[in-house]
C-alpha cells in the first residue's frame, strides 16, 4: 500500500517512514503543500498522512484542493494534530479526512490507526478502543453553526442533540465510527437512507418500524429495544449509541415510559464507558417534557 508522508519536520518523516516501511507499506515523504500536491497525482497513494500545519499551506487547503480537482474519491486521510481542537476547519471535508492522531504518538499506535482507517486486520486487541474525549469541540466547549457541528464527547455520558433535522447527530457518529469506534444507530429513517449519506455501511442500524425483521422494531415494543440496546453495550465497550428516533418512541408510549428506557440505558454508560447521543426537535416536545429528558444530560443546539 502507499502512503504519503506529508510533514516539514524531516525527523517525523524519517521516523514515520521507517515504521511504516517496517511493516511493507511503500512510503514517499514530503514537506510542503506543493510537494504533496504534485506526489497526490504522480505517486498515487492509497493513504495520506498529513500534518496540519504546513509552512505554506495548511492541511485544510491542501484538503480541500484536492477535493476540488476530484483527487479525494478513494482516498483516505489521516491529520497529524498537536491539538485536537478542530474547531471549524473540518467544515465540508467530513468526506475525506478519515482519522486524527495527535503528536506525538507511538508507533504501535500509529499502524493501529491506519490499519482501522484503512480496515485491514490487525492483532491488536485493542482496536477499535480510544478515549472518546476532547476531540472536536472548540477550547469554550461550544461547538461552530451548521449540520458539521464538531463537538466534546466524553466517555460514560450523554448528550443532547436539539436540531431540527437529525443531521449534526450522524455526523458525530459517522466521525467515530471512522476512528474504529463501534456504534449502534436506533432511527426512525429508512437504514438505506443512513448508510448512503454516512457511508456507515458496518454499523448495525436499528429501523423503528411496524414492519418484521431482524433488523425492525416496533416502536411500541420498548422492552426488545432497551434489551438490544443493553445487550450491545454489554459486548462493545466505548461504544456509540445514537437514538435518532425518540419522537416516534414518544408517539407511540407514555412518554414516563420512554423517559424510563433512557435511563435505564444513561445508567449502564459509566461502565460501558459508552456515549448516549438523542437527537430531539425541540419544536415537537412539550416544554417540561424536554427538560425531564435533559437532566442529568448535556445539550447541544445545533444552529442551523
């Protein structure tokens, strides 16, 4: 496999060059925009590893050039990062950054990266097991307009999405998943629809319907839900779990009920070290019904 190598600090390339080159992978190293941009088109690699401060050009631009000429289709891209505090850079380029590794890092850790971004396999037992915290937010804790809404999550808690379409929601999954977290989506949207749009064509993906199937639940039944839900966490720790559909929960039992399976659900997150995210219309909710849901969990208003 090739793999571009594009950083100004010539220790990094060497010393990423020659771990890489250790476990078969063909590597050219560069250090500035032009360069990478030039080696994209004649080299052809299969995966980029690209510093986000370059002298001159950052990472984003490079990013987005290419995107612009077409370049990014089968390309995957992981951001070398002193911070991971992203903030609005990633805005439109959710498609084409695959992953985040943060200076410095170790080799071990570098190859599990790539192997989970790339989905080769690997012996590592803990693939697919990363802290969930302080990735995508900005240093306040707020989080930049529209549906690329990046965020702060942290392990063992739950958020709150307020949006009027369940969008900025899938988004912070999809960015997961890619980093090799597992994740459970429960919606009430067509599974086709999710995987097209997200690519999250792995996740499991739970339809809320009155149509049978493995993959259907009615939304009256909320005792098979809480129980796949439940029994996920208990098999993939530091997991995802999306509930996109609460309102057709809502609609279809006493909303005491539904407010009961999400704490049922909020109370095994510590020690699964999971993260519960809801996305709500705040529009379709009674006012003291919304903050019944949002105690004990933090909110996120997505402007959209």
């Amino acid at each position: 496999m090739k793999v571009l190598i594009v950083d100004d600090n010539i220790a990094i390339q060497e010393i990423v060059s020659e771990i890489l080159s250790a476990e078969s992978y063909e590597t050219l190293a560069v250090g500035n925009a032009k360069d990478a941009l030039d080696y994209v088109r004649s080299f052809r690699p299969e995966l980029i590893l690209l510093d986000v401060n370059l002298p001159d050009m950052d990472g984003w631009s490079i990013l987005r050039r290419l995107k612009d000429d077409g370049l990014t289709g089968n390309l995957k891209v992981i951001m070398f990062t002193a911070d991971m505090d992203i903030g609005t850079d990633i805005f439109g380029l959710q498609d084409v950054v695959s992953g985040y590794i943060r200076k410095p890092f170790k080799g071990a850790e570098l190859i599990e990266k790539i192997q989970s971004v790339m989905g080769q396999q690997t012996t590592d037992k803990s693939k697919g097991k990363f802290s969930l915290k302080g990735l995508f937010a900005k240093k306040d804790g707020s989080s930049p307009n529209g549906s690329e809404k990046a965020m702060r999550l942290e392990e063992g808690k739950a958020y709150i999405f307020q949006e009027k379409k369940p969008q900025a929601i899938f988004d912070a999954a999809a960015m997961y998943v890619a980093k090799g977290s597992p994740a459970l989506l429960i919606t009430g949207d067509h599974p086709k629809n999710i995987r097209e749009r997200w690519k999250l064509d792995e996740t499991p993906i739970i339809w809320l319907t009155t149509r049978s199937g493995k993959a259907f639940v009615d939304p009256s039944k909320l005792g098979s839900l809480t129980s796949i839900i439940t029994e996920f966490m208990e098999h993939s720790k530091k997991a995802i779990i999306v509930l996109e559909g609460l309102p057709l929960l809502i609609l279809n039992n006493d909303f005491n009920q539904v407010l009961k399976m999400v704490h049922q659900i909020m109370d095994m997150l510590v020690e699964a070290q999971s993260v519960l995210l809801i996305s709500v219309d705040p529009r379709l909710m009674e006012e003291k019904d919304l903050a019944l849901l949002e105690r004990n969990m933090e909110t996120r208003k997505i402007e959209e």
